[in-house]
C-alpha cells in the first residue's frame, strides 16, 4: 500500500499539526515493518554502530509530503538532479543500536515489535540485551517497538530515554500510541535536555520542528563522530537539496527547517558522519555542500 496525497492531505486536515503523524501510516505499513531486515555494522572508534532495517513504505507523491511548498517546476529539477522519480519515494525504518563493550543502546524501535526484535536478532542481539533505550521523539515509526502485544515492555532490562520537552507535549495529547506505549513506562524514564548525557560519548542534541521536543544525538569515540538526526532530515534527496522545503510531517515547519539546515551544516563543516532514520539503509552517510543546499554521500567502507 502507497500513501496518497488524497490521504496525507484529508490527515493534515482532521489533525493538528503535531499529531497528524499516526494517521499518515497506513496499517499495511505496520505488517510491512513485522518482517525486519538486515543489519549493517559500523566500527566507530571501540564502538559497534549497527543499522538494522526494520521496514520500509513506498510513498506517492513525494512533492506533497517532503516539499509541500515547492513548484512542480522545482521540484521535479531537484528530483532530476537526484536521480530519483518525481512521483513515488520509499520511506525507509532504520534504528540503530550502539555497542559501547559497556552498554547496548538502541536508537528508536520501529513500527512493530516483530520488527525491531527481527531485526536486532539479525545483528546477534536479543531484546534482553539492550540496556538503553533513547527515543528521538514519539511518532508510532518509533516507538511503535516498545511494548508487546501482551502489554509488556519489549525490552524488559532497558533504561529508557527521551527527552523532557517531547514527553511533557505527548503527556498532554490524546494519542493512542504514546498511552499504550510510552505512559506505561514514564517512570523508568530519564528525561534528556540539551547537552545531557545519555551514557559515556553518547549527548543529547535539542533538534525541535519536527515534534516539539525532537532530539538528535551526537556519538563520539577515539576520535570518531557520529551525529543521528533522526527524523531532522527524512528524505536524502529533497531534504538536503533544500533544506526550507516545508515537510507534511513537520509540526512546526519554520522550526524543523531551520534545524535541519543548522544540523546538515554542521555535518558538512565538521565532517561529522550521520545516521538518519529515513535514509535508504543502511541509513549512515556524510554531508557536502552542494550550491545553497546539501548532497548526501553514502557511507561505504569508512567504518570498517
């Protein structure tokens, strides 16, 4: 099943902003993501970075959803350019899950239980091995792994985290997802502002505008850097060819653009890696500069 224009827009409309999300994900993405994927893994400085695939959703009319304000003239340029069709995209579902030979954090969990713990058996862990869990921000396509069909928690020996501002604005929406998920398990969370520290070479980056307590995270280790943004940037083409495109699944877009392009110029400057969670997996690549935007440089054998 492909998500409409017909249908992301009739959601945009019967929603706020910030909670437009759950309707976006048609069901069927749901059975998509149960069947995980490979896994991927990363050597950063003495940590394992793995990206494992826990689904991925064909999209039409990717204008309406990653450059709502954009001219069909434009947007069709960038799609060139990008080598990429102007008229369906795939949305990738890729966590990651860090091994610091202390700890095993897994970045976000995916649609589905089955998904995230097919996938994270891919990469030779089971659930009982992660020991944190740091959620980015409370849409379904990232908490939907937490808890299990029996309402028990997914990962029964993890800390978890998140940060303050996003859980306070959920704490206060009706949202099915979040109350069968995440309210359940607020007291076993720390909660994260700008600058805290999740474990050892793991910070908390305030990235607000997609949700409004969004976080990226920034990893570093011997001397190696890793910047997750999460959901800052969700298309590897239209996100980075302009950054002030405005994206359906951003609640406030002025906020989510100027994020965006503070976290890719970063990332571009300093040379940092990043992990995106909707990138074509494994998800782990570098920024360029190109012209007032960005490009997207997949990684290939850096981490080895």
């Amino acid at each position: 099943m492909t998500l409409t224009r017909r249908q992301a827009l009739l959601a945009g409309a019967a929603l706020p902003a910030a909670a437009a999300l759950p309707a976006l994900i048609p069901a069927a993405a749901h059975a998509q993501a149960a069947a995980g994927g490979p896994a991927r893994d990363h050597a950063l400085g003495n940590f394992r970075v793995t990206s494992l695939l826990t689904g991925a959703m064909p999209m039409d009319n990717p204008r309406e959803i990653y450059a709502t304000d954009a001219s069909e003239e434009d947007f069709a340029a960038v799609a060139e350019a990008g080598f990429v069709p102007v008229d369906r995209s795939v949305n990738s579902f890729t966590p990651i899950v860090v091994n610091t030979g202390a700890e095993v954090v897994l970045f976000d969990t995916g649609l589905s239980p089955e998904g995230i713990v097919s996938a994270l058996q891919g990469a030779g862990y089971t659930p009982d091995d992660v020991t944190h869990i740091v959620l980015s921000h409370m849409h379904p396509d990232h908490i939907g792994g937490v808890m299990g069909a029996d309402g028990a928690p997914v990962f029964g020996n993890a800390r978890y985290f998140t940060g303050q501002q996003e859980f306070d604005f959920w704490a206060t929406q009706a949202n099915e997802r979040f109350d069968l998920n995440v309210r359940p398990l607020a007291e076993r969370f720390t909660f994260l502002d700008d600058g805290d520290t999740v474990v050892g070479g793991i910070t908390a980056t305030a990235a607000f505008g997609h949700t409004p307590g969004h976080m990226a995270f920034h990893l570093e280790n011997e001397g190696r850097r890793l910047l997750f943004i999460a959901d800052a940037a969700t298309h590897y083409v239209f996100s980075l060819a302009n950054p002030e495109w405005e994206v359906v699944f951003d609640a406030d877009k002025a906020a989510a653009a100027a994020t965006r392009r503070r976290l890719l110029d970063l990332a571009a400057t300093d040379r940092i890696a990043i992990a995106g969670y909707h990138m074509p997996f494994p998800g782990i690549g570098f920024i360029e500069t190109r012209g007032t935007g960005f490009g997207y440089v997949p990684a290939s054998y850096q981490f080895g």
